[in-house]
C-alpha cells in the first residue's frame, strides 16, 4: 500500500454543497497541500468566510459535464462525496438511487481513470446485514435494502478500476451545515426535551457516530498521503440511538425521563436497517493517523457550532 505524503495537488470535490462537502471544503482550503476544486450539482451555498477555493457546477450524473470539468482542473486526487443517502428513498425510487448512486460513481471513475485521478469513494456501513458488528474492512457485505445494494455494487466497480482508488467505509455521520439546513440526532434530541416531548429511541441498534468532521479528516489524510484500499472512518463509541440519547440529554442538563427505552419492532420504515453495525477504525488508526472525537465531544462541538450559526 503507497503512504507516501505529496506536497500538492489539485483536489476535486464533488457534493460539495452537502454537510460532508462543506467540512471538506473548510478543511482543505486552508491546507497548503491542496488547491481545492468544489463541485455541486447547482449554484454555489459554501460559506463565504474567506475559504481559498473554486466553484465548478458539475452535475455527476452528466458524463459529458464530468468529463469538461476534469478536462478543466486536471484533479490529481478526486473525493466522491455526491450521493443519495435517503435510505427509504432509495427503495421507492430505485431508477433515481440507481443513477446517483452507481452510474454516476462509474462515469466518475472513468474520468479518473483517463486522468489517472487517486479516486476516494465515499461508502457505508449499510452494505452489512448488522448481524456481527462492529465491522472491520475484511467484513463479508450483505446488504438488506436497495441503498446498501447500491453502495456495494459501486464498491465493486471501483475495485476494478486502473487509477488509484480508496473506499472510505463511514457510519451514522452528524454534524451542522453552516446554514443549519439539516438536524442530527443531538439537536432532535436537545429540542425535543426542551419541549417536554417524550422521545422514543432504540436499544437495538448498534452504531458508531461519526462526526462529519472526523469524517473529512479522515478522507483528506487518504488523499494527502495517496492511501489505497479500503478504510472505515467512523467515531470510535459503539452506541445506540438510546446511549446517545441520554448522553446528550446530560450534556444539557435535561429531563432523561423523557427519554423513552424501545426497539426497531415499534417502526415501521420502508426499507430495512441493519440492527449491529458500527465500524472498527484500527486500520485508519494506523495506517492513517487517524483519530476521532469521542461522541461526548462531539455534542459539545456540534452545540458550539450551532449557536455560532444562529447568532449569524
């Protein structure tokens, strides 16, 4: 495996408006080592706050509109963060998740491959069936729903391909976008009880969070040290929804009673959860240099961040 470190290189990111690309993004742009190409699917909404990169619209679903961009920047490493990630989604619209999640990946993959890009791919811990968790990267797949298939057969493909290539394996990822546009499980819960609402969350289900800044850590040390293979990059605490619960309920001094103890039978969703997953990160640990936050700090982090935001 070449862990060899590079001085710079052009990095593209695609996704970049999401949670991930936005924390992408950040970190990036203020690392000499990168000259940072953002993508997205639509108009720039990164934070203007003085961050050192450029916009490129690029729909990946487009091979023609990857390919002009490639042709453009000339990427030496590339970071697939676009995908669609509504697991229930998913399985209704099947031809969409299809297109997203597999064609698009494979379009990108050969436009890596024509300009000999390290392609970094952005996978889940739900191509396991949750039956042995916590999982580490030797773990034989088995997905059970349609976003799972979807994420191992992209695997797969890019398995075969002739550029370099890393898969990065994540797990339950939270986090604040700069525009509070998405929840987590830390504000639902803190907003919840504020409220004096009775929250019900599993005990069933095993998960090790990660924080979306952990996360892009992670992939960023793949591209500056040009790691190859596969790697998980999660939190590093096996919880359930539950454990996470009462923790961030202490965190803020509220009401644990509230919190109510059940499992996955009481739900109904369209597409089936793994129960026991969770990721082993030993390999990143060492291979990489990676080190995660605990959850406990994390709560702290993600609170810290939103009260900056909705100061703004």
């Amino acid at each position: 495996m070449n862990t060899q470190k590079i001085k710079q290189q052009t990095l593209l990111i695609t996704g970049a408006n999401g949670l991930l690309g936005q924390k992408l993004v950040a970190q990036a742009s203020s690392n000499p080592n990168f000259l940072v190409i953002a993508t997205g699917k639509g108009t720039c909404r990164l934070p203007n706050d003085g961050l050192n990169f450029h916009y490129e619209q690029m729909d990946v679903s487009d091979p023609a509109d990857i390919a002009r961009v490639f042709e453009k920047y000339q990427p030496e490493a590339v970071i697939h963060a676009a995908s669609m990630t509504d697991v229930d989604r998913c399985e209704i619209a099947r031809d969409t998740c299809y297109t997203q999640n597999v064609e698009a990946t494979r379009w990108v993959m050969e436009a890596c491959t024509t300009h000999q890009s390290h392609l970094i791919y952005l996978s889940t811990d739900f191509i396991f069936d949750g039956k042995n968790g916590p999982h580490d990267e030797e773990a034989a797949p088995n997905p059970l729903n349609y976003y799972g298939w979807t994420k191992l057969e992209t695997e797969r493909i890019i398995q075969s391909a002739t550029c370099l290539w890393s898969i990065v394996r994540t797990n339950l990822v939270y986090g604040i976008a700069h525009d509070l546009s998405r929840s987590n499980i830390v504000l639902w819960v803190k907003h919840g009880l504020e409220n004096g609402k009775e929250l019900r969350l599993v005990d069933d289900q095993l998960r090790t969070p990660t924080l979306a800044e952990d996360l892009a850590y992670g992939c960023l040390l793949i591209a500056e040290k040009r790691a190859t293979g596969i790697f998980n990059i999660s939190g590093k605490d096996l919880l359930t929804p539950y454990d996470m619960a009462l923790m961030t309920a202490k965190h803020f001094g509220l009401d644990e009673a509230l919190i109510i103890r059940t499992d996955s039978s009481q739900f109904s969703q369209v597409a089936k959860r793994p129960l026991k997953t969770g990721l082993c990160i030993e390999k990143a640990r060492k291979t990489l240099g990676y080190e995660p936050k605990s959850f406990a700090e994390g709560i702290a982090i993600v609170t810290k961040q939103f009260n900056l935001a909705s100061t703004k």
